[in-house]
C-alpha cells in the first residue's frame, strides 16, 4: 500500500496495535533491511526526528586509505568472525557494506588523479582478502564475493586493467601473476577464468615476456622447496599446486615453438600421472589456442606413450576429420 493509505489504516488506532504492527513488520525484514533502518529507527524514537538523506559529499581518500587499511588488518585477525573487542559484535555482519563502499568509491578514482597508485594497491588488496576469506572463514560465509555481488574474475580484472594504466615492472608482474594462482577460489570461478583475465591485458610482448620470465624463476624455486620437504608434509599439496598453476600461466605466456611449450610444461608438471597431464594441456590449449594447436599437442601426448582417456580420443577424431 502507500505512504497515504497506511497513515489512514493507522489513524485513531491504539497505540498498543501500532506497536505490535510494527514489531511484526520489523520480524519479517531481511537482516540487510534491519540493519540499514536501525539508525532511522533510533533517530526517531530519541526525538530527533528522521534523518534526512545525506547528500554524497566531497570523500577524503587520506582516510578512506587508513579506513581501508583497518579494515584489512581486523579482517585477517579474524575481527569480523570471532569474539573481540576490536570489532563490535552488531558491527561484523557489516563488512560486506563497507567493502562495497570501499570499491564504489575507489573505482571512482580517475588514472590521472595522484593518488591513483595507491587505490590501485588497494583493490588489489580488496581482492586479496576476499579470495583470502574462500579459502579461510574470516566473514561469515565461504563465498564473500556472493556477498559483496561482484564476481571474482570480475574484481580481478577491475584491478588488471587499472594496474595496466600504470608503470609496469618485475614486481607489478609477480602481484599480477600472483592474483591469478595464489589465491582460494570463489564458488563461482575457476583459475582458467582469471588467466583468461591476464591474457587479455596484457598482449604487449615485453610484457608478456615479463610474465613467462616470472613464472619460470618461480617454477624453479618452488621445485628445489618441493625436493625439501618430506613425503607426508602438510605443505607438499599447497606447494605442487603453486607450482602446477605457475606452469599453467608459463604455457599460456610462451611464444616461438609450440612443441618447445610442450616439452615445458610435461617437464615441470606435479601432476599424479601424465594422462592428467595431458588432459589439462589440452584443456588450456582448447581455451587458448587454436583447434590446430589442440591437435599437436594431443599427438605429443601420442609421442609420450600416453594412452588418453575415450573422451578425448573422440575430440581427436572430430577435429582431424
């Protein structure tokens, strides 16, 4: 009904029945709802009337940037999760407000405005926490970017394409390269889309080079950490998967000869057996290659004694028929 017809419903009624209207009302609200009309709610009942709706004003990034920051720290010491004093209980549900407050306004940001490079380091540390709490409870559910109602790839390359507007360097790659195979997943995400984020933005050829150079110095260190540990270490799956996701983007980055690639990436796979092995080349190679290049790589695969599995035997015959 509207604002006019409940002001008759409710007009000469006893106050007693008001109230019970309105706390019944209140009940069946979400808790999103309830928690934005908390403040109306109290603004009234103290006789201060209703707040007026603020006009956006001029935003202090200085202190968006150490709110931001806060934020960061009390979310990775589990604040918004756990029993603390740091963080008041009504004020953890929250978060995901101020996240997306935080990105509504860091977006915002123009690349020609000077503090450009540190709302970009931001976002990225957004992202971060968010693909963080994937993996560890540091919200309230295992999904935070369902609750902030962006898509994971969708953040990441929000980062992407505004790191790309700035100087790019060794450390600006790895933070990239990074984003992309050190972190938790999403429900909704798989590594494959974030690499198909990498790929896209960055195509200039130095860069690329940057990337694969990256991947390969990573690759090497993580093989000799790899051989240190013992058979059973708890470590060991965390470390060879790095490593398997590293080598995933090191194909995907290569240029030259494509057999070379191959021989690149069976060499330094983890995986249990090569006929997985294979099974995820030609996966990427399908995604981001050509069906010419899915055909090479299948019978390398060939030259490698690997039997593949029916369903793949069957792609082979589509495409070289």
């Amino acid at each position: 009904m509207k604002v006019k017809e409940l002001r008759d419903l409710l007009k000469d009624k006893d106050i007693k029945l008001i109230n019970d209207a309105f706390v019944e009302v209140y009940k069946a609200l979400p808790k999103s709802k309830k928690e934005e009309l908390d403040s109306v709610i109290e603004s009234i009942v103290k006789g201060e009337g209703k707040k007026k709706t603020v006009k956006q004003e001029e935003v202090s990034l200085n202190d968006l940037f150490v709110e931001i920051q806060d934020f960061l720290q009390d979310a990775y010491h589990g604040f918004y999760i756990a029993p603390n004093r740091i963080v008041p209980k009504k004020e953890r549900p929250k978060w995901r407000y101020k996240v997306k407050r935080y990105l509504k306004i860091l977006f915002e940001v123009p690349s020609d405005h000077p503090d450009f490079l540190q709302v970009v380091i931001l976002i990225r540390e957004i992202y971060k926490v968010l693909s963080y709490g994937c993996g560890v409870y540091v919200f309230s559910n295992d999904d935070p970017f369902a609750s902030v109602g962006i898509a994971q790839e969708e953040l990441y390359e929000e980062y992407i394409k505004r790191q790309m507007q700035l100087p790019v360097t060794e450390e600006t790659i790895r933070e990239m390269v990074t984003g992309a195979t050190h972190c938790y997943l999403s429900r909704e995400c798989l590594h494959e889309m974030l690499y198909g984020v990498l790929n896209f933005h960055i195509q200039k050829l130095e860069y690329r080079d940057m990337v694969k150079e990256y991947g390969q110095k990573f690759i090497e260190s993580q093989k000799k950490f790899i051989a240190s540990l013992e058979r059973y270490d708890d470590r060991l799956y965390e470390a060879t998967s790095l490593l398997n996701e590293t080598n995933d983007v090191v194909f995907i980055f290569h240029y030259g000869s494509f057999e070379k690639a191959l021989q690149y990436y069976f060499k330094n796979s983890y995986e249990r057996n090569q006929e997985v092995t294979l099974y995820k080349v030609l996966m990427l190679t399908e995604i981001f290659f050509s069906k010419k290049e899915w055909i090479e790589a299948y019978e390398y695969g060939l030259k490698l004694n690997i039997e593949p599995r029916q369903s793949l035997q069957d792609k082979y015959k589509k495409y070289k028929a």
